[in-house]
C-alpha cells in the first residue's frame, strides 16, 4: 500500500469511529435516536403553529380583539346634505366554534365600541317654511320660520354587536357581516328642526319643534379584517345606520338613512 493510500486509509477510519460514536451518544434509553445538531427539532405542534395561518389562528383561539377605528359617513335622501365623522374603540369575542352551513359557514362574535368623538356636520341655520294659523281666521298660511343646523357633537355607545365571520381559506382576509343596536347623546337636539321658540308677527310662540338629545342607532353592515401579519389587522366597513329619537322629543325626524365607511386597526389576543 502506498503512503498516500495508508493516508486515506487511517482518514476514512477515524470518520467512521467519530460518527458511530456520535451516532451512539445520541441514544436514549430506549434506542431512539435524537438530532445531535444544536438547532432543537420542532414538535408536531411547533409544525402547526408556523403554519396555521393569521386567519386560522384566531378563529380556533376564539381571539378577543380590540383597537380604534374612525367612521366617515354621508345622509341618504332627505338628509343627504349630512356628514358624519366618529371615532372610538371597539371590543369583542368569538363565543362559538365554527357552524358548518355551506357558503355561510362562519363563527359567531358578540362585540362593542364606545365613541367619545361624535359629530354631525348639517346645513347652517336658516329659514324654512312653516305652516302657521291666523288667530284670526284660524286659517292656515305659509310663514318662515327659524330652522336649526350646524354641527353636533356628542358621544355614543354601542352596546350590542352581533357579527358573523364567514369560514374563509384566504390566510390574511376575514369577511364578517354584523347587526348592531346604540345609543347616541347629542349636547344640543339631534337632528335640527324648527327652533321650538320663534318670533312670529313680533310675538313670541312656541312650537312642538324639538327633537331629542337623545338618540338610537339600529344598523348593519360588512366588512374584512386583513391581517398584516399574526394577530394584527387592519379592518374596513361599511355599514347603513339609521337614527331616531323613538319620539323622546316633540318631533321625531330622524335620519332615516346614512352610510357610514369605517377603518380600523385590531390587535388579537
């Protein structure tokens, strides 16, 4: 054998020793064997958890989620020259497992928000026609009258949310449709009206012209929560929100429609 044969030789042997004595180190009591990097193995369970997706993630912990969020919205019809600018924190909970129903398969949320800033942005006071009656000829005519406006500021609780999150396969989009009952408390009467108090002929009169500084809310909407990453997401809505006084004022004209465009951000936990 030639010496760089031999060298080869001796090479190969010491390699052979040196990895069946790591092979054997490596044992346990019972003849398993164990990885001898330092890098540790990951568990079945570690595997799961680095795979499940954002979505997936929170809908099998049943996550509490909370975060702010700010609504822009505009009236609808009549009330079409109203905007509307909220901004609060909401809270909520998945309280089921997944119910398995087809396309709407999903988890139900209870869930609520309160809003320290509530403003109604309305048209400047000015006149409006009235119908009056002469004292006289007790016969009606058509007077102008002081019409109220401007912008309202309050605040508003939302108590009640019940929202649906559809069963999805996206990783980062989770789509919810919700139903929601609140309550809104205004410092002036909401929304304006004839001012109950007018000038009419130089004498003062009243009129049941007020409405109510307080208020409810019923409304529904969709939305999606899109996950940034674990745990985090930015979230997008629009809801239809109708509010009404249920006739606490004199007069209860309401805001029969509005829409209402909502963005937010939540953390899961």
């Amino acid at each position: 054998m030639t010496g760089a044969a031999k060298f080869f030789a001796i090479c190969w042997t010491a390699a052979s020793l040196s990895a069946g004595a790591g092979f054997a180190g490596a044992q346990a009591p019972n003849g398993s064997t164990k990885d001898t990097i330092n890098e540790p193995l990951l568990t079945g369970l570690d595997v799961a958890k680095s795979s499940i997706s954002p979505v997936a993630q929170v809908r099998q912990n049943k996550s509490w989620e909370y975060g702010p969020f700010v609504n822009y919205g505009v009236g609808v019809g009549d009330r079409s020259q109203y905007k509307f600018l909220w901004a609060g924190v909401q809270l909520g909970k998945p309280l089921t497992p997944v119910f398995h129903a087809s396309v709407f398969s999903g988890q139900f949320e209870f869930a609520g928000n309160i809003m320290p800033l509530w403003q109604a942005y309305t048209p400047a006071p000015h006149l409006a026609n009235y119908t009056c009656t002469d004292e006289k000829t007790g016969l009606p005519y058509t007077c102008p009258l002081q019409f109220g406006g401007g912008t309202f500021r309050g605040v508003s609780l939302t108590p009640v949310i019940l929202r649906w999150n559809f069963l999805t396969k996206s990783q980062r989009i989770q789509p919810w449709f919700q139903a929601a009952g609140g309550l809104i408390y205004t410092t002036h009467k909401f929304p304006p009206n004839f001012l109950s108090q007018q000038t009419i002929n130089g004498q003062t009169v009243y009129l049941d012209g007020g409405t109510c500084v307080w208020n409810f809310s019923p409304q529904g909407g969709v939305g999606i929560h899109y996950f940034t990453r674990a745990k985090r997401s930015i979230d997008l809505g629009v809801s239809g929100v109708h509010i009404s006084s249920a006739s606490l004022g004199d007069r209860n004209p309401g805001v029969n429609a509005s829409v209402q465009v909502q963005l937010g951000y939540t953390f899961w936990k």
